[in-house]
C-alpha cells in the first residue's frame, strides 16, 4: 500500500474534524455560563497573572464569500462607533472585576475588519485598553490588518500605540480566484501596506494564504506563493479553506463544483509546505511557517508552543479575555464566549452585566484531554509521563485511552520512553487522530475536512 494509500485509508479524504484550536471545540459550548459565572472566574484570576486580551470588531464593508467568521457588513460608521462604545464599557466591566495587579501579555484586534475603525475611534479604544491594563514583559501588539481598508492615518495611529505585530490576509493573490471569492485584493495594494509597515519598524509581519479554495491550481498557488515570499513575512499561516455554507450563508456564492477535490487539496497543501521550507520558514504544526529567528519557532524549539483561537502562539498565558461580539475567554475553570450578535451582545452590556451567553466548565477529564490534543497538535507527540503526573486521578484514563488510540493507527503512532509519536510521514492524520481523544463527538457537518 503506497503512502497515499494509507492516508486515504485512515480516512484523510473524506473525513471532517475540528481544528481543535479548543477543547472542546466551541460547537459544544452550552448555556448556563452567563455573566455570574464569568464574573466568578474574572474574579479568581491570580493576582500578578498575566493575561491575554482579545476585542473582537465584526464589522466589514464587504463580506468576502469564503469567510466564516462572525461578521457584518456596514456602509456608515455609525454602527461601528456605536458598537465601540458598548466594547468601551465591557472592557471598564471586565477589568473592574480582575485583581489589581494583573498584566497583559497580548494584546490581539481581530475581526471582521479592525482597520475599519478611524484613527479617532481606534485611538479612543486604545486609550481605554492601555488606561485600564498594565503591559507586561515582553508585550505584543498585534492587529489583523486589511489592505483594501488600511489608511496611513490609521496605521499611523496603531504604530504610534506600539502595534508590533500586524497580520495580513492574502488568500491568494489569482483574480480568477480572487474573483470566485468575493475578495479583490492585488499584490499592488498589499505590497504598499507592507511597505508602509517595514518603514515604520514594524518588529514582525504575519500573512495568511488559503488552499483548496475555487479554480485554484498547483501553478496558481505557486504563483501566488512567490509574491508573498517576495514580500518576506517573519511568519505565515496556510489554512484548508472551509467550505462550510450550511455554517455560513455567504459561502453559497461559492460555486462547490470549482473547488478542488480533496486529493488536490492535499496535493496543494504538501506542494506549498514544500516551497516555504525551501525558502527558510519553519513548519510549526499543521498550518504555520516561521522564520528561524520567530517568536513560534523559538516556542516549538523550547517546548513553549500553544494553540489558542488565533491558531499557534508563544503567548504563555494561561487567561485568554475576550471582549466584543461572540469573543471567548479561556479561564483555568473553562471557557466563556459573548453573545454572538451585536444586538444581543449591546442589550447584555446594556442591562449592567457581562456579556457572557455559553461556555463550558472543564472537569479533570476535559483538562487532561485538552492537553493531550494540544501537545499532538502542536509537536505531534503525547507526552504520558507528564499527563499522569500531572493528573495522576485520571492515570488510568489516561493510559487506556492512549493505548488504545496507538492501537487504531499502529503504522502512524509508536510509543517509546512514554511519548506516543506521530510518524512525520502521518502528520496530515493529525486531526483525525485527535479526533480519537475527543469525547464530544459532532455530526459529519459539524467541522470542516480534515485536509
């Protein structure tokens, strides 16, 4: 049987898992973790700790077909403005309820489209976040930058506030497929934001690219891959396009019968990981590329890689706090996530509360699991020594479970010192192997394919 063959065997092609950049993945998050409970874990967050802080704005004023995020579309700025003002007050909310001497470690903008903001409402939310929070050793600000929607009077005001990190989405440079997509963005205008960026020192640039996307081919992605390298970002994130319209309505404009199939995604996948190892990037888990001398690749070197909800970080904070429409938080007790609407999640800050609608309270069976999965995830190994010894209830769990995953994939994963491996040759299995951990089992459209 060809190596290809047991891919195929082992289910890679027509198989759907989560990206597990949570455990449980969010689709299982219940009711009952309201604002009392998140302002209970807000309140027992270690004094001294530090903290990551997420704002989501979801607000674009295009919606790009292949997008399934939690966005809207606007034509004026006064819902925006108006929307900022509700984040303002959640953010004095949250902070009155954490002990007074905490620190932020990160500090993340994402969207939707953050650079829709004007330099005058950025710099009144700025204000705020840094009046309020305290930065700590070694702080990155990074923000989720558009190119089609980034004036220098706004990235004037993000670099004057010590953004240090900004994050790029490409996509694909094709306007065939930029075209299939809803999103036209040309190499012209990405490269003068980029431009603009280094001239100002900016300490590191991340781009985002997608494969399996519509009429995409090996020479297009190629092609595309090369401008991109021209541009020389410090880290990169390759993601499997979702296609996903019974999530998201706006994928619907994406004609399914265009998209490649999935031996061709894995094709594409494999082709581009090989050109960016050739320039000098370092894979870091199933999706990202670094440079040697990068935050991530130091991380994977030293052991300190994590996984959150932007993907791998060397964030080593163990509080995630979201702020914003659908934003999550990641406490030692579990996790919250706001209401998803900006209506629901207005009239919640609006009522003198939190915003918080579901979560998920993490039992030591959940604790022990999610580590498992993020160790393979993010270094393609379990490390059982360590897990039993850190949840030494849970031991015999621990040790029949994993025995029996090895056992259900005994050419991919061996055990040896008490790590369990992931051959190199099976790492495109990695989803669905930790699929095999994961006690919340989803419905086959619950996620996207696992390649």
């Amino acid at each position: 049987m060809t190596h290809i063959e047991q891919l195929h065997s082992a289910g890679l092609f027509d198989t759907n898992a989560p990206r597990y950049t949570s455990y449980p993945p969010a689709n299982h998050f219940g009711s009952g973790i309201g604002g009392a409970r998140q302002a209970e874990w807000l309140r027992a967050v270690p004094d001294g700790a530090q903290v990551s802080l997420y704002l989501h704005i979801p607000f674009c004023k295009r919606l790009c077909w292949f997008c399934a995020c939690r966005t809207q579309g606007t034509k004026t700025m006064r819902p925006v403005d108006s929307y900022v003002d509700t984040l303002l007050v959640e953010i004095d909310r949250q902070r009155a309820l954490l002990p007074a001497n905490v620190a932020m470690s990160r500090l993340h903008l994402g969207g939707g489209t953050p650079t829709i903001l004007t330099p005058d409402v950025m710099a009144r939310l700025l204000d705020r976040v840094f009046d309020r929070f305290d930065t700590g050793t070694g702080f990155e600000f990074s923000v989720e930058i558009d190119p089609t929607e980034a004036s220098e009077p706004l990235l004037d005001t993000l670099i004057s506030y010590g953004m240090n990190r900004a994050s790029i989405g490409v996509q694909d440079f094709d306007p065939r497929v930029q075209n299939a997509i809803g999103r036209q963005q040309s190499f012209a205008q990405t490269h003068a934001t980029v431009s603009y960026l280094r001239a100002a020192n900016l300490r590191s640039l991340n781009m985002d690219l997608l494969y399996g996307l519509p009429h995409q081919t090996g020479p297009s992605l190629s092609a595309s891959l090369e401008q991109v390298m021209a541009l020389q970002p410090d880290r990169l994130a390759l993601y499997g396009y979702a296609h996903v319209p019974w999530m998201s309505k706006r994928q619907v404009m994406i004609d399914s019968a265009a998209l490649p199939s999935p031996q061709t995604r894995f094709q594409l996948a494999e082709q581009a990981r090989e050109m960016l190892i050739l320039d000098g990037f370092v894979p870091i888990g199933i999706d990202h590329f670094a440079r040697p001398d990068d935050g991530l690749a130091i991380a994977l070197a030293n052991g300190h890689l994590r996984r959150n909800f932007q993907g791998y970080t060397d964030d080593t904070a163990e509080v995630l706090i979201g702020m914003g429409a659908s934003a999550i938080s990641k406490f030692a007790q579990g996790y919250s996530q706001n209401f998803p609407s900006t209506a629901q999640y207005t009239s919640a800050i609006g009522a003198g509360g939190l915003a918080a609608d579901k979560g998920h309270v993490m039992t030591q069976t959940d604790l022990w699991v999610a580590r498992a999965i993020e160790q393979l995830m993010c270094r393609f190994e379990i490390n059982t020594v360590d897990l039993r010894a850190q949840f030494p209830t849970e031991s015999c769990a621990i040790a029949r479970t994993l025995s029996n995953v090895a056992a259900s994939f005994p050419q991919a994963l061996k055990y040896r010192d008490g790590i369990l491996t992931l051959d190199p040759k099976f790492e495109p299995l990695v989803r669905i192997i930790a699929g095999k951990l994961d006690l919340f089992k989803s419905t086959k459209t619950a996620h996207s394919a696992a390649i």
